[in-house]
C-alpha cells in the first residue's frame, strides 16, 4: 500500500496549488445549471410530485463530481507525455496496481469538492434530503467509477485531441441524458436505450433515490459495481501494458 499512499500523495501536493480553481469551478459550474435551469426554467415545476430544484440538485452532485472525478484523465495524460511520470512509476519499487489505486482516490478527492459544496446549499436552503450511508456508498462507486474512466482514456489516448473527441461524443451526451436534468422516462421513446448505456445515469438514480428517500430497482446498484469492477480491471489492464 505503500505506493499507493505515495502516488496519491503526489497528486495531493499538487492539488494544493490549485485548490481554489478547483473549488471555484465546483461553485460556479452547478450555479450556473441552477439558476438557468432550477429557479430559471423549472421555477414552480414538479416532477413526480417533487420540486424541480430539490429534484435537480442531486443530478448536479453527480454530473460535478463525475466531473472532477474524470479530470484525472488530463492530469494523468500531461504527466505522462509531458513529465515523464509514468517513468518514474514505472522504475519506482511499486506495482501498477497501487498506481491504479492512488490515481483513483485522488479522482476521488476531487470529486468531493463539489458534492460539499453542493450538500452545504442543500443544508442550508433546508431541502430535506435525507443524507444517509447508502448515499455516501452509492457516492464512492459513483466517483471510483468515473475517476477509472479517467484513468483508462489517459493511459490509452495519445492526443489531447482525441480526449476532446471522447468528451465531445460520450461525456457530454452523457451529462445530458443520463436522468440529470430531467427524468429518463420523460425523453423521446427512441432516445430512451442510449440513457441506459451511460454509467451515469445508474449512480445519478441511486444517488436521487438516496437523498429523496424514494425507492430505486436493485438492480442498478448491481449494474454500477459491475460497471465500476469492469473499469478496474480495464485499467489495470493498460496501466500494466503502459509504457512510459
């Protein structure tokens, strides 16, 4: 564990030099959905009898946390091509295992940020969500998975180019049909399948169903862990047949 300790470690100091970009864009980033969208657009709306804004607020934990969580991707991609740390890795006493694992909870960590920000507004605004374990498990599959999404596109992608063609063509359809903005069920008949595709909308449900207190199918937590255990073993796959 002791390299996972230490590339987590790394990635924390350099956090610290820019924490507050961090958390600024954890703060104006959902603002902005929030206000066009919730006291815009769904201003007196509900949906299956919930207010819109207290419906939406846990579909923004999860699009803000998913991403600074898959933000690792071009922090990884910059260290590798650009400072040679896989190298570093690569010669260190540490297996590609811990590597994985040390990436992950930095994705993790930053994930967070928004999450708190977000749950302190719900707090003090008194939505009454009801903030539980299950939420903050949901939560952690949630986050792992998107911050080994992450990992695996920096490991296997060799431009920036083609990071901005994944986030173009998944990423961002994702974020809009995955049960965030507006129930999955709402949408056209035929747009319906793609939703289901995407991991998110799996974690967006449970992490909604959680802070409502509404019952979620069981099987989506089953799907987010398989999901999440398939991108661990992805990753693992290309960080051992990585080089640097």
């Amino acid at each position: 564990m002791k390299g996972v300790v230490a590339v987590y470690y790394r990635e924390i100091v350099n956090f610290k030099n820019r924490w507050i970009k961090v958390w600024s864009a954890s703060v104006i980033y959902p603002a902005l959905f929030l206000l066009a969208f919730g006291y815009g657009i769904g201003k007196g709306v509900q949906i299956d009898g919930v207010n819109y804004v207290k419906f939406l607020i846990p579909g923004l934990i999860a699009i803000s946390s998913m991403n600074q969580a898959y933000g690792v991707s071009l922090e990884v991609h910059i260290s590798r091509y650009y400072y040679k740390l896989f190298d570093e890795y690569l010669i260190a006493p540490i297996s590609r295992w811990e590597i994985v694992f040390g990436e992950v909870l930095y994705g993790i960590t930053k994930g967070a940020v928004p999450v708190s920000v977000l749950l302190a507004y719900a707090i003090f605004t008194k939505m009454g969500y009801n903030i539980n374990f299950s939420f903050f498990v949901y939560l952690f599959l949630h986050l792992c998975c998107f911050s080994l999404l992450g990992f695996i596109i920096a490991m296997i992608v060799k431009s920036h180019a083609d990071q901005a063609a994944f986030s173009t063509f998944v990423m961002t359809p994702m974020l809009f049909l995955s049960d965030t903005f507006y129930p999955i069920d709402k949408m056209p008949i035929f747009i319906r399948p793609l939703g289901y595709i995407f991991p998110l909308t799996y974690s967006t449900k449970l992490i909604r169903g959680s802070l409502l207190g509404t019952r979620t199918p069981w099987f989506y937590k089953d799907v987010l862990v398989f999901i999440t255990l398939v991108l661990f073993t992805f990753a693992f796959m290309v960080a051992k047949k990585a080089e640097g």
